[in-house]
C-alpha cells in the first residue's frame, strides 16, 4: 500500500511540474513577443565618439549642467570634469541622500559649507557651486579629468572620476551642442495629455542660461500639441534644443524644431528627422514600401553610464 501511494504521490508531481514548466513557457514566450511594443523612458546620446543611454532625470540634469556651463562662459573641459564627478557622485540623478550629509547631483555636504540642503537638491544652484569652485582651480583645463574633479570635490579616493572621462567626453559633445541633433528622448504618451507649460520650461532656462536664451525658444502649435521653435542657430543652438528635449516629458512639449530639423515626443526613438512636407511625404512612401521595425528594435547599441560608487 505504502509503495502504490508513493508512485501516486510521484505521478501527480510530475504532472504539476510538466504542467508549470508549459505555463512558464508560454508565458516567456508571450513576454518575449510583447517586449518589442514596450516604450522605454530614456534618452539616447550619440555623437561620433560612442552612444550612451541616459534616464530622463539624468538628460535634465545633463543639460542643466551644459547651459548653466554656457552661461558661465566655461569650456568643454570644464562640463566634462562636472558630468565625470556628477556620473561618479550620484550617476547624474539628484539624490537626496548620501555619504554623511552629503546629497544633490554632486553629493556636495552642507556641513563643508556648500549650501543648504534645499539649495544643494537645487540642481540649477548646485552646478553653479561646482562651477564657482572649479574655476577657482588653477590650470583646470590642463589637468587630468579625476585631479580636476578631486581639487574641488576633496574625496576620499579621488581616482575614480578618471573611469568616466569617455562618459563625460560624449555627454559633454552632445549637450553643449557642439554635436548637433545628439540627444533625443523617448517615453509613453499619456492617455489625457497634461497642458504645455511653455513658460515653465522658459523660466528654468533663463535660471540656467539667461533670459536670451529663454528668448530662444518660441512656441508653435502643431497637431501632436504644443511645441517649441528654437531660433538660436549652430552650437548654441543646439545646446538649448537639447535642454528643450531633454525637459519636454517634464512639461509636456509635443516637439522641438530647429531649422529644417524637428524632434516629436509622439515618435521620440526616430530621433530629429526632417520637418516641412518633403519630409512628411517622403517619411509616407517610405512607410508604405517597408513595414515600420518596434521602438525597441532599434536600441540596444548604446551604453548606460557605469554606476557611480555611492547611489
């Protein structure tokens, strides 16, 4: 008897175990067919040098980084030593946390005399800090990236900013707008789309870059919303489209144009591609002769930024 309810036993296992290892299957499968629809939020980066994939917070802060740099009258050098100290110090994101009382993009510690906790979670008054500091660094701009980052930063092992010179090479390129047409952002619409807050994302610009270059981004209607026109032309240009794109999920911009370039949130991963009617009949027979690939197709080359040491 013992023997008959032992192979009873064994059989009804062997059927849930075959059972679930089909449910599991078909469920893997289902998933693995559905992940090609799924939107991602992020941004992609891609200039000559490489391509790096960043979260929308981290292309905010970025570009935040860039314009406030501009202001400043700073060069490139000195927005690659803050992307490599900001990638290492927090990976770019605004922590409200971190080593002791440190916190904010740079982990900067209000006990060290940096400023409030309110104003070091200011990314716009934090990135002005780091910036008053560096230039007070003799020779900055001739110096290794990491002895750079450390004679403002102070930290305890101040090699580690060398690991993200490449990270902070091609952000630095895209952003500043010296690469044209380098970020572009992707993300789900909402189902009821919240209003434009043009003026909002003016206001921040003229925090980071001053009231000309808010003056540079003109509102235009289009039949995704509302959008913004950039008049500024060349590098300085695109250094405020990509500041536009990179907060347009923040305040609800349907488009960025700059020139005969024009980048839509509604079709984000397609990057900036031409604007007018040539564009949108040549994009029609293009779409008619050849099936459209998933948004998640055409990703997966780019790199994401290498964990800073404290997040």
């Amino acid at each position: 008897m013992a023997l008959r309810v032992s192979r009873g036993v064994l059989a009804v296992v062997v059927v849930v175990a075959v059972l679930g290892a089909g449910i599991y299957a078909g469920v893997y499968f289902l998933l693995r067919r559905a992940e090609p629809l799924i939107m991602v939020e992020q941004c992609l980066v891609r200039t000559p040098q490489g391509e790096r994939v960043l979260d929308i917070e981290q292309a905010r802060i970025s570009a935040i980084i860039a314009t406030v740099a501009a202001r400043r009258g700073l060069p490139e050098r000195a927005v690659q030593i803050a992307y490599a100290t900001a990638i290492q110090e927090s990976k770019l994101l605004n922590l409200p946390y971190g080593d002791r009382d440190s916190l904010g993009v740079f982990q900067q510690r209000p006990s060290q005399g940096w400023g409030t906790k309110k104003q070091l979670l200011d990314p716009v008054y934090a990135t002005r800090r780091f910036f008053a500091a560096l230039e007070k660094v003799k020779d900055y701009q001739r110096m290794p990236i990491e002895e750079a980052a450390q004679a403002v930063q102070r930290s305890a092992d101040g090699s580690a900013y060398a690991d993200h010179q490449e990270d902070a090479e091609i952000l630095a390129a895209a952003f500043t707008g010296r690469v044209p047409h380098a970020v572009h952002c992707t993300y789900p619409a909402k189902a009821t789309p919240a209003p434009a807050r043009v003026d909002a994302a003016r206001r921040l610009l003229t925090r980071t870059l001053g009231a000309a270059g808010a003056r540079a981004l003109v509102e235009e209607r289009s039949t995704g919303g509302t959008g913004l026109r950039v008049t500024a032309t060349g590098k300085r240009g695109w250094l405020i489209a990509s500041f536009a794109v990179a907060h347009a999920q923040q305040y609800g911009i349907a488009h960025v144009r700059l020139g005969g370039l024009i980048w839509r949130a509604e079709s984000g991963d397609d990057g900036w591609t031409e604007s007018g009617a040539a564009a949108t009949r040549r994009s029609e027979a293009a779409a008619m002769a050849a099936p459209a690939r998933p948004a998640a197709a055409r990703r997966g080359r780019a790199g994401r930024l290498r964990a800073g040491a404290r997040p």
